[in-house]
C-alpha cells in the first residue's frame, strides 16, 4: 500500500514513515556506500572489460616486437661500437706503453755513459788535464788557420 505523498505525518527526516519512500532513498544509500567503499582492486574489477570484449592482443604484441627488435639492432651497433673503441685504446696504451719503455731504456743507457766518463775523469789526475788544456792552447797559436789570420 502506498501513500500519497506530503499528507500528514510528515515530521521525520524521510517523510512520515513511509516505507515506500525508505526504500529506495535506503537503496540508493547502499549503492552510493558501497561504490565509495569498494577496494582499489574491486574497483579495477568492476571496471574491467570482459575477455570476450577486449581487443586482440597479437597487433600490439607484434608492434612491442618490431619494437625490441629494433632496439636490439640499435644496442648491437653500439656494442661493436664500444668493442672498436675498447680496441683502438688497447692498441694506443700498447703503443704508448712501448714508448715510455724505450725512453727508459735510453735514460739508462745515456745515465750508465755518464758514470761510465765520470769513472774515467776521476781516474785522470787533475794536473794532466791543464796539461792538455795547454797543449791545445799551444796548438791553436801555432795554427792560425782557422781564425782567418794567416794566409796562404
């Protein structure tokens, strides 16, 4: 049985107990607290598509293929990029490492002629070397040649 509405009774908030306005103001309560009251997952559920009408996956899964496939030849290329450059930095420390040896060795060899003439020059007495500093003073006077002083 149903009853007009606004005859009299009507002193409570949702009318004047009538059932047939309780009803669906309750139900429209319960369906607005249980669509904020849903979990996150529930939500996702409720929102998805079935598997009957989602869209064919193969196009896109082809699509991401071509994708990493290109990506592979892109990291490809650059990987025989770094090993070019990895060899060509090998050869130059190889070639420079052979180089600074060289030059060791010959600052070795230049060092070991040096106390080798240093030894000798210790052994000369220091009276014989003025004595030969002398004798090519006494020849340089006696040869003039080489100053333009005497012509032939």
């Amino acid at each position: 049985m149903r009853k007009a509405p606004g005859k009299a009774g009507a002193s409570t908030p949702l009318g004047s107990g009538d059932t047939s306005r309780i009803g669906p103001v309750l139900t429209a309560c319960k369906v607005c607290f249980a669509t904020l009251l849903l979990m996150p997952n529930q939500l996702a559920a409720a929102n998805a598509t079935p598997a009957w009408e989602a869209p064919d996956p193969l196009p896109v899964m082809r699509r991401e293929l071509k994708l990493l496939l290109i990506e592979m030849n892109v990291l490809r290329v650059e990987v025989e990029q770094l090993r070019a450059m990895e060899r060509e930095a090998r050869n130059t420390e190889e070639l420079l490492s052979a180089s600074v040896n060289r030059i060791m060795e010959s600052r070795d060899h230049w060092r070991r002629e040096a106390e080798r003439l240093r030894a000798l020059i210790e052994q000369v007495p220091p009276w014989s070397l003025f004595w030969w500093r002398c004798v090519d003073a006494f020849k340089a006077w006696r040869n003039p040649t080489g100053r333009g002083l005497h012509r032939a």
